[in-house]
C-alpha cells in the first residue's frame, strides 16, 4: 500500500469516525424526553419515579414478605429424612455371663446388628396454640398499616419538597420578567440620556451611571438564570427524573391562589397528621408486644406425627429383597415454661417500658403538632399582609419611577433622582419576589402541620 493511500485511508476513517458521533449524538438528543408538568403532575411522576417513595413501597413488600413468614409457623410443618450407614465396626453389647453359663458377675461381649443399616422417615408438626404466635399472626395487618403510614409519610415529604421548589422557580420566572423589564427601562433610558448628552442637555456622568445600572442589571439576570438551572436539577433529582431530560413548568402562581383552600384547613384533627397515626400504630404494636410476653408463661400444644422404614443387611442390597420395618406414631406435645433465669420478666418489663415511652411519645407530639399549627398560622397571616403590603409599595415604586422619568425627560428632574427612583423600584420588585414566595412557603407549612396537604 502505497503512502498515499494510507493517508487516503486514514482520512476516510478518521470521516466516519466524526459521521458516527455526530449520529451517536444527535440520537441522544432526539431520546432527551421533554417534559411540561403541573405541580400535580411532578407529584404524580415523583410518586412513581422518586427514589425515596420507591424504598418505601418495598418496605410495605417486605412486611408483606415478613407476615407471610410469621403465618407460616401456624401452619403444618412437614420434614423428610434419609440415610445409610455402613458399620466398619459393628457395635458391641455385653450380656450377663449367666446367660451362657459363665459364673455370674462376669459379662460375654456380643455384637448385634448388620453392617448396613438404611432409614427413611416423614415427621409432621401442627402448632395447636402457642399465645406469643397468636398475638404475632394478630399484628400482621399493625405491621402492614405501619408500612403504609411510613410510605404516606416518605411520600408526604416528598410532596411538600416539591411544592416549594416548584414554586421557587415559578416565582424565579416572574424575576427574570421583571429583571427584563427593568432592563429594557435602562436601555431606554440610556438611549434618551445619550441623546440629551449628544445635544448638551446632560453631562457625560449621567450616561456612565445608568450604564453602570444596566450592567448591574444583566449580572443579576446572569446570576438568576444560573440559580433557576440549579433550581431545575434539583427539582428533577427529587422526582427522581433523569438530569439530561427537559422539564417545562406550566403552572403559574397568584395572590388568590395562596390564599385558596386555607380556611377549610384551619380546622384540624391529630389523626389528619401522617407522623401521628404512625405513632398510634406504634402504640398498639407495642401494646400486642406486652401481650406476647405475658402469654409466653402459659404451655403450648402441638400435635406430631412420625412415619419411617428401616432395612438392615449385611451387603449393600436395599434395593433387592428384603424386609423393610415400619415404625409410625402420632400424639400431642405439651411444652410447659418453668424458669428460665427471669428472661421472661425482664422481657415483660422491657416492653412494659417500651409501651409507656411510645405512649408519651404520641402525648408530646400532640403537643408539637398544636404549637406546629399555631406557628404556622401566625407566619401564613404575616406573609399574606407582607405579601399585600409589598405589592402596593412596588405599584408605588413604579409609579414614581415613571413619574422622575418624565420629569428629567423635560429637563426639571436629575440624573441622582432618577437613578434613586430605579434603585427604589428594583428594591421594590425584589421584596415583592421575596413576599410572595414567603407566603408559598407559609401556606404550604400550614397544610402540612394540618394535615391537608
């Protein structure tokens, strides 16, 4: 092969090579899903697809799994067994040597019994009662349900999670617009004072101030936009979506919707609250506990039953003729606890103890529900009259921005003035922003420690 045909070659390779990443790249760009979401649909996809949520349900199936175990000691047990031995040494017995004659006290050694032995049995056991597994079959579906409540209360946080970053970015949105805004306000007003200070009605400051006041401006969108993609992924890790893929938030956030479903939640139950009916359940399981103790003094009964054949031969021939033996039994076992060194009493106590430390868990957490709930309704009605009260002061903001405007457009304002009105507005716009994610914030805090969320 000639020098110009490797590096023809080479040049063809090195083609293809760029061909089949570009088309690797491009097919991963047309597989990146596309996603526009309501807040009710994120939660929906973060039920099924959030790794948390996720763990909890397989706990619910592992309970499952448990319980299936604990049902299967109340059930028949069943065990077969087999085996052959083969003798190097015949055991030995010794008789009374009257027996053949010898004086007595003396004793003749005699070997019984053939070199092979063979047996195979079946042994059945059915549990007829025993308190502590009766008290165990009794708390499956406790167990079960206290699965349940952990998972409702793994989801629950999730679900409050994603209320405030789904609504952080929202709020995010209406600062990029209102950073546009006061961008293209700047812009405008660069442009006028420009051409003012190109006919001599302003000085050469002036123009550098409000370009100064438009840089800061666009920083601060760069910093925003920056935040908002943080703000993206990790919403998307929350709900358990894959990085690369593209999420669209559709839902848009107002002062009437803040306020919306608030009254019919001032009205609350303990039993509303995930966390507590975890606790209740925690109680009775508790309680059953003590129980299953307390039931462990008293016998347990089981009926047993045995069948199994025996050969015994002198060569390895099980299989030919011969004589099996059978021996079979049936009856009920009782198993009576006598002592055992106080184990049963320092168990009893122990749960006991356990129970009453549960039950004062479950009377303090009423407690932090109650002083959760005022809490919460204290801070919803402050940032509600926040929120008011931050949307009437940029209203007002604006309205003298553009009230200094025309006056220096007309020559009776100044540039100071001017530039004071603008930093006023955006400080105005700002806390508004603020306010009225603080008062998302607080709604979502109040139905969560009512239990309506």
């Amino acid at each position: 092969m000639t020098k110009m045909k490797k590096i023809r070659m080479a040049g063809m390779l090195l083609i293809n090579a760029v061909l089949f990443s570009s088309t690797t790249e491009a097919q991963q760009e047309t597989k990146q899903q596309i996603n526009q979401f309501s807040l009710q649909q994120a939660i929906d996809y973060a039920k099924k697809n959030s790794v948390q949520v996720k763990n909890a349900l397989l706990d619910v199936l592992i309970q499952k799994q448990t319980n299936r175990d604990v049902t299967s000691i109340a059930l028949p047990q069943i065990n077969g067994s087999a085996g052959i031995n083969d003798y190097l040494d015949i055991p030995t017995t010794l008789l009374p040597g009257e027996i053949v004659g010898q004086p007595p006290g003396t004793f003749v050694p005699v070997k019984f019994g053939t070199k092979w032995n063979s047996s195979a049995s079946i042994s059945v056991t059915q549990l007829l009662f025993d308190g502590q597994v009766f008290i165990a079959l009794k708390a499956r579906n406790g167990t079960m349900d206290l699965q349940r409540k952990i998972a409702d209360l793994t989801e629950e946080n999730i679900r409050a999670n994603i209320y405030k970053i789904y609504y952080q970015l929202v709020v995010s949105k209406t600062q990029i617009q209102l950073l546009d805004a006061n961008i293209n306000r700047a812009e405008k007003l660069k442009h006028d004072v420009q051409v003012m200070y190109d006919n001599g009605f302003a000085e050469k400051v002036d123009v550098d101030k409000i370009t100064v006041v438009l840089a800061n401006l666009q920083t601060e969108k760069l910093k925003a936009n920056n935040l908002i993609e943080n703000g993206y992924s990790g919403l998307k890790v929350l709900m358990g979506m894959p990085v690369k893929d593209s999420l669209v938030l559709i839902d848009t956030l107002s002062d009437n919707q803040i306020r919306e479903g608030v009254l019919e939640a001032a009205q609350y139950k303990y039993s509303d609250r995930n966390d507590y009916k975890v606790a209740d359940i925690t109680n009775k399981l508790n309680a059953l506990n003590l129980r299953r103790y307390r039931l462990s003094q008293i016998p347990t009964f089981a009926l047993a039953g045995n069948y199994s054949k025996q050969a015994q031969r002198n060569t390895f021939d099980f299989f030919g003729k011969g004589d099996w033996f059978t021996t079979s039994y049936i009856g009920i076992q009782m198993s009576v606890p006598i002592f055992h060194g106080f184990s049963t009493r320092a168990k009893i106590q122990q749960a006991k103890l356990q129970l009453q430390k549960s039950q004062n868990n479950s009377e303090a957490l009423k407690n932090s529900i109650d002083r959760e709930v005022d809490i919460a309704k204290r801070e919803f009605i402050s940032a509600i009259a926040t929120m008011d009260f931050q949307k009437k002061n940029m209203a007002l903001a604006e309205l003298v921005y553009n009230q200094t405007k025309k006056k220096y457009e007309i020559g009776t304002g100044d540039a100071t003035t001017i530039n004071a009105a603008q930093v006023e507005l955006k400080t105005a716009q700002t806390n508004y922003l603020s306010a009225l994610y603080d008062a998302i914030i607080a709604k979502v805090d109040f139905l969560k420690a009512t239990g309506k969320l």
